[in-house]
C-alpha cells in the first residue's frame, strides 16, 4: 500500500487538509494516509470493521460507521475523497453511482475524488469466490463520474497489474 498503490492512485492528486476515505475496510490503507494527511475521516458499512477502526485509530482519525451510498456529512465538507479496491464489492452499479453522487456532495469546489480498484482476472476471481465482485468498467466510468458532476477525469490502467485508477474533480465554482 505504502510502496505501490497508494502512491500511483493518488499521483498529481492533492488531498488537502480534510481527507475522507469511502470503504476503509480494515484500515490498509488508512494506516498509510493518516501519516499524510492532517486530518482523515473513514467511512466503513460494515459495524464490527467500524469499531475495529475506532479503537485502533480512533485517536488519529474520525471513523463513521455508514453507507458511503448515503453519507451522514454536510455538503463540501472535505478537500478530498477517496476509495481504494472497494467498489468492486458494492453489489448493484445504481449504488457505486450513488456513491459517486455522496463523494461529489461532500467534496468542497476544487476537490478531488479519486482512487483504484481491481480489475477482473484470474487471481481476483479466486480471491472473491462466493464475494460481491461488480467490477468497473474503464470505458464507462468516465461518463459515469461526469454524470456524478466531476470534471478533468481521468481513467486508467496499471502497467503491470491491470488495475485502474480515476479520479474527477469537483468544479472549483460548484
């Protein structure tokens, strides 16, 4: 996380003060941000995920337990937001796009959004046997974060794993 992923999915990105993190998950990523950022805010869905965050970061980062499709913070409230190989769990894609919508509502003008998530390949089938994998599809996802409102959105692939990575910014005047 530290050496390869985070570092080129947030490439050219500016996270600002106030990071928001959908889908913590149990904290990667969150271990690595919290060293970068003066203050993170992590979202996890999952209630004993959520506590588990609590207590072992709780003293470094806010950890809200919700539904990143319907997040319970105030509008323009972050400098930036970002998820990290979590959408692909999101089961239905009407709630990745909702989840888009929450990310672009609480991001302040000027704001990324951005992050990575797996593509589908032999090791990611077997790694997800009998778990959600709704994987993204690069030649959609552009349209798909335009329709949330992002704008300067970028799409692509890595070299080597074949993940992707996105990011959009909100409008500096809206």
């Amino acid at each position: 996380m530290r050496e390869q992923l985070l570092p080129w999915a947030l490439e050219d990105v500016e996270l600002g003060e106030d990071v928001l993190e959908l889908g913590s998950g149990y904290g990667a990523n969150l271990r690595v941000l919290v060293e970068q950022v003066p203050r993170l805010t992590a979202v996890e869905i999952d209630g004993d995920t959520a506590r588990h965050l609590e207590e072992g970061w709780g003293d470094r980062a806010r950890v809200v337990h919700a539904d990143a499709s319907a997040l319970p913070l105030p509008d323009a409230a972050f400098s930036s937001v970002v998820c990290f190989t979590m959408l692909h769990h999101v089961p239905a894609t009407e709630t990745q796009d909702r989840i888009f919508s929450e990310a672009f509502r609480v991001l302040r003008p000027g704001g990324f959004f951005a992050g990575c998530d797996s593509q589908p390949n032999f090791r990611f089938r077997l790694l997800h046997i009998g778990d959600t994998r709704n994987t993204l599809v690069p030649a959609e996802l552009p349209g798909r974060l335009a329709a949330a409102g992002f704008t300067g959105i970028r799409v692509d692939r890595h070299p080597e794993s074949g993940g992707l990575r996105f990011r959009g910014r909100r409008p500096a005047d809206g």
